[in-house]
C-alpha cells in the first residue's frame, strides 16, 4: 500500500456520485474510460479525470492492454478507510 492512500484521500474520491458509480462498476468488472463513458451522464475526459482521482486515492489500478489503459477496483483499496473507521 502506498503511504499516500489515506482514509481523507478515499472519502474524498467518494464523494462524487459518478466517483462512487465508476468504482462499483469496477468493482465488479475491469472497464476502459469510453465504455465507461457510454453508460454515464459524463464525457469520456470526465471519466478520465474521475479515473485519475480514483487512482490517486488507491482505490483502482491500471495497466495497458493493447489501445486501450483497463482499469479496476484495487482489492485492498478501502483498507486505509476501513482501519481509520476501527
């Protein structure tokens, strides 16, 4: 885990509704920004920057796989969250 993850950092992040529906999508299966865009009141750049936020508060990672950058639900990303709440 990465020092900056913080339980601020994720309630942050989740605080936008269109944050929280992209996480549980990817929660439930990886995704790229334009699919992800074609089924949200958001553009596809929106998405990208709601991706990275996401990211940034080590809630999804990424990888590259062929023109398109994946994204998913890291599986540990509500830890910081969920020891900050204990």
């Amino acid at each position: 885990m990465q020092s900056g993850w913080t339980a601020p950092a994720i309630l942050d992040a989740l605080g936008d509704p269109v944050r929280r529906v992209i996480y549980e999508r990817l929660r439930r299966n990886p995704s790229h920004a334009t699919l992800m865009a074609k089924h949200l009141p958001v553009t596809r750049s929106a998405v990208a920057r709601h991706l990275g936020i996401l990211k940034n508060a080590g809630l999804v990672e990424s990888w590259r796989e062929g023109q398109h950058q994946l994204y998913r639900a890291r599986a540990d990303g509500l830890t910081p969250l969920q020891k900050w709440i204990e």
